[in-house]
C-alpha cells in the first residue's frame, strides 16, 4: 500500500507504526484521542491513518511540555 499523500507526498502512519513509534497500546492511543492529547487520524480507503506531520507535531509538544516542567 501506498501511504503517501499525492498532494503534499506527505507519509501516512498506519496505527501499527504508530504504536510502534509511541510505545502505547491501541487502547491508550485511542484513550489519548479521546481525550484530545493526540491528533485523531484521518480515514483512507476505510483505514484509519496519522499524517506524519500530525504525528511529529504532537511528539515536538511533548517534549516541549517536559522541558517546561
């Protein structure tokens, strides 16, 4: 499959990726969407995808938070 954008050639994370990327499970990743912590994905095809920018956003915010603490 291909997970690139056409418009922007922008990588699209699959939540496998995703999860691998964050060390959190499926649950706790829905958990923190619920909760507005992590940016919902979007849907394509049926799928459910994180564009990486989204993805690298919310990482960068993070680390933002723990180096203000």
């Amino acid at each position: 499959m291909d997970t690139h954008t056409p418009e922007h050639n922008e990588r699209l994370l699959r939540l496998r990726e995703v999860m691998e990327r964050c060390g959190l499970s499926r649950s706790s990743i829905y958990r923190q969407i619920a909760k507005g912590a992590l940016p919902a994905p979007v849907h394509v095809g049926g799928v459910s995808v994180w564009p990486n920018s989204d993805f690298e956003s919310w990482i960068g915010e993070l680390k933002a938070a723990r180096k203000a603490e």
